[in-house]
C-alpha cells in the first residue's frame, strides 16, 4: 500500500515532466522554420511556446500542489490544448476550446444544469465567440490557417469575434454568474449550497486561462492587421489592466485581489499583442510565463504547506515582494518594463504610463497581504519570480525570439527587441534607435523608486493598530480599504451605501 500511495503522487510530476520535455523538444525542432505533416499536424514557433508554457505550469503545478487538486479534468485540458496548438485545422482548435470551456462546468444533479451553465458562463461565451470567429472562417474554405489564399478570408467579423473570445476570459470567475466567494479548494466533491456538486479541478483549470490569447495571436498567421484591429486590441488589454488593478485594490477577499492581480498579466500580454510589433509580442509572450509563476505560487495559507521565515533568515515579506512587481529584475517588474518600452517603441505613450501605474498599484495588495506569505509554494514561486526575471534575456533569446521571427511577415516595424544573453534586453524603434534598456542607469532609478513608493505605502497601511489587544488583528489594509469604500461612494457596494445613509 505504501508503494501505490508513492507512485500515485509521483505520477502526476512525471506525466507533467514528460509532456515538458516534450515541450522543449518541439522547440528545438521548430526554432529555425515551422513543420508541416499533413493533413493534422503544424508545428511553429507559436505553437511550440504555447505547448511550453501548458506543460511548464502543469509540471510546476503538479510539483507544488497536492496530487489530488489535479483530476482527469485537468490533464484532458491539458492534453487537448496541446493537440489545438499543433494543428492548422480551425475546426479541432475550436472544438478543443470548446472542451476547456466544458471542462469548467461542475458535476451537477438533475434539474441543475442552468445553475451549472451560471457557474462556467464566461469560458462558454468564449467558446461561442470562438466559434463564431474561426467558424466564419471554415465557412469560407479557410479549414487549415497554412492555406495559401487564407488571409483574403480575414476580416473584421472574424477578428471581432476572436478577439472577444480572448478578452472576455481576463473577467474573474464569478463575475457573471454572481459567485462571491473564493473557488473550491478542498480536494473531495462537496455539495455546495445550492445544491449543485462543484469539483475542485474546476479552480485549478485557471492555470490554463492564457490559452484564450492563442486563436487571437495565430491570426497574424494569415495576414497583417490593419490599424484599426491594433488600436482595439491594445485599447482593450490596457482598459483591463486598470479595470483588473482596481479590482485587485478593492476587493473584498483576498482570493479575488490575487486573481485579479494574476489576470492583469493576461491583460498586458493582450495589450502587448495588440501592438502588432515584435516587442510588443516579446512582451506578451514572457507575460503568459509570468502569469503561470503567479498562479502555482497562491496559496491559501494551509497548515501542511506553513513555514517560518527564522529557518531561512529571511522576513515573511519577502516571497511577497518577489512575486509583487516592484522588487528589481523579478519577472512581474521585468514583464511590465517590457511592456513599457514595446509601447514607447510603437510611440504609444499611453499604454507606458498605464502599464506603470498599474504596477505600482497592484504591488500594494500583494506586499501588504502577509497572510499568503508563509508557504512553501510562495517561497518557491519568489524564488522562480527571481530566476525567471535574472534569465530574462536567455529567455526572450530561446522561447519568444523565434516566434517573432517566423510571424515578421504579419507583425509591423514599430518597435522590435534587441537581445544580449546574460546581459541585458533592449526596445528598438522602427530606426533601429534604442528607446529603453535593461540594465541601465535609467532603468536602476526607475527601480529604486518604485520600490520605495511600494515600500512606504505599504508601510501606511500596516500602521493601524489592533482595536482590541486580546483579539486578532484584522489585516491593517482591509481596514483601510472600508475607510476607503466609505469615502468614495463608487467604490462602496449597496448595502454599504445603504448604511451609511441610514447613518446620515
């Protein structure tokens, strides 16, 4: 018995470890020119990052997390995502989709099937959106994306639509079904309160909520983009950054700050998409293996996963810091640093400051939130965060450059990014004229600052004392945030503003 209890915890790392590998070996193959194997099988740079970026969070996941927390559902998703990123027919990539949003339905007795349609309405409206962009494709003729005439099919119907489908994924779960509290975590099937059996894999397929971004990116397969497409896209990532930064700000539960939080990376690799230039991609790209550190970092404080930071010598804040954005060369700061100098390349000054404001908000939750802090997982997702950031240039050079270099022929020349392995990363213009570097003089001010701003508002809103010694002290930043609610009234929900009035 003790042999099958060791093999059966081992055989979720060693799938995931085999799909990786997997994974980097389709990268080596595909980093020189894409692979055609008629009439199912595509292999290209895009393809490949994707698939790596499935099987890198997966195995990352399963070596974090209790085997139990991963069911059939997620290694079906898995797999099936796989299958939609190296084949050019429309049709299976939909119907993949269309299982990764069936996936998120719960198990549900009878006569329950509109409460669990309400409970996975956003990745089904993205699959219908989906359906409806690549089908309008496959309705005239375009059944394979490689097809020599298939960018005379592109147009502003069919990118509407999937463009839709890889924005509506960025709202956070519940958000159209009415659901308030934090997912099910606990590994047995429970009865939640209305009945409907809810399963705990549903929570754990938000690992896999940047593979909307895919259809969306494949479309630079086919044909440029016009203005207008750019414009939209880029529009709408930088509105869900802000949107996603205030959710994270104000949010009642810390389960809803932090997935707000992780979503805003999928917001910028949709701004970054949207740039339609080889750095705005670049920084896309390395925001998806951002977002993947923060998801497998969360946890929810458990005593099996609690640690002291007294072994280690270090304070509890500093995983925290680490996975915030506003610690130098850390991977959240170094995606956002992307991000801004892809928009000043591309001469849009607007997305820089919204993807620098947004930073620096978002990071107060996270470093002020030291309840999430003593885990194993988060010490180990800080300590990726650093590498991953610290890497930076290696990575860009062997997972994102050949991406950029095999979609050039949809991409525009405003703005490109320049590499030097274990050196440093640099943002190009279309002259080839260095915008923004890392590391320099510039960008080390910028860091100090941010930091220090981070750090003394996270300071102010640790400050408040405890009202009641003998009882524990709520957290210093949900006190401040009711004060906040209560002086805004746009931010207050009704029965707060209800009371108030009362009060009044």
């Amino acid at each position: 018995m003790p042999t099958i209890t060791r093999f059966r915890s081992a055989a979720p790392v060693a799938g995931a470890s085999l799909g990786l590998i997997g994974a980097l070996a389709l990268l080596w193959i595909t980093r020189r020119a894409p692979l055609t194997l008629p009439p199912l099988a595509y292999f290209d740079a895009l393809g490949a990052f994707f698939v790596f970026a499935v099987w890198c969070g997966t195995a990352l996941s399963s070596a974090l997390r209790a085997p139990a927390e991963r069911g059939w559902r997620f290694w079906l998703t898995a797999l099936a995502l796989t299958v939609a990123f190296v084949t050019s027919l429309t049709p299976l990539v939909v119907a993949a989709y269309v299982l990764l949003a069936l996936m998120h339905l719960p198990l549900a007795r009878r006569g329950e099937l509109l409460a669990a349609l309400r409970s996975a309405v956003i990745p089904l409206l993205a699959a219908a959106a989906l359906a409806a962009g690549y089908g309008a494709l496959a309705l005239r003729g375009v059944v394979r994306f490689d097809a020599p005439l298939a960018g005379a099919a592109l147009d502003s119907l069919v990118f509407w639509f999937v463009l839709l489908a890889a924005a509506i994924p960025l709202l956070p779960s519940g958000s159209l079904s009415g659901e308030t509290g934090p997912p099910p975590t606990r590994p047995a099937i429970k009865v939640a309160g209305d009945g409907m059996r809810s399963s705990p894999a549903r929570a754990s397929l938000d690992l896999f909520a940047f593979a909307w971004l895919y259809p969306l990116t494949r479309l630079y397969t086919l044909s440029p983009w016009n203005e207008g497409w750019s414009f939209a896209t880029l529009t709408l990532g930088g509105g869900a950054m802000i949107w996603l930064t205030l959710g994270a700000l104000t949010a009642a539960a810390r389960s809803q700050r932090a997935e707000n939080n992780r979503r805003r990376l999928i917001a910028l690799a949709l701004a970054g998409i949207g740039l339609s230039s080889g750095a705005g991609l670049a920084a896309g790209c390395y925001a998806v293996l951002v977002y993947l550190v923060l998801i497998v970092s969360d946890s929810t404080g458990s005593e099996s996963e609690s640690t002291t930071a007294t072994v280690l010598g270090l304070p509890p804040s500093v995983p925290s810091w680490l996975l915030s954005g506003a610690f130098p060369l850390t991977a959240p700061f170094i995606a956002t640093w992307m991000i801004v100098g892809a928009g000043a390349a591309g001469g849009v000054t607007m997305l820089t400051a919204v993807a620098w404001l947004t930073m620096l908000v978002s990071a107060l939750p996270v470093v002020s939130d030291l309840k999430a802090a003593e885990s194993r997982r988060r010490w180990i997702g800080g300590g990726v965060s650093l590498v991953l950031g610290v890497a930076s240039p290696l990575v860009v050079r062997l997972l994102i450059q050949p991406v950029i270099e095999q979609l050039q022929g949809g991409l525009s020349v405003y703005g490109d990014v320049n590499v030097w392995p274990w050196v440093g990363l640099a943002m190009v213009n279309s002259a080839r004229t260095g915008i923004t570097a890392l590391p320099t003089v510039g960008a080390a001010g910028l860091m100090v600052v941010l930091s220090a701003m981070v750090y003394l508002l996270a300071r102010l809103l640790r400050s408040t004392p405890p009202s009641n010694p003998s009882s524990p002290a709520p957290a210093a930043y949900d006190e401040i945030l009711q004060d906040l609610r209560r002086a805004v009234p746009w931010l207050s929900e009704s029965a707060t503003k209800a009371s108030d009035h009362d009060d009044c």
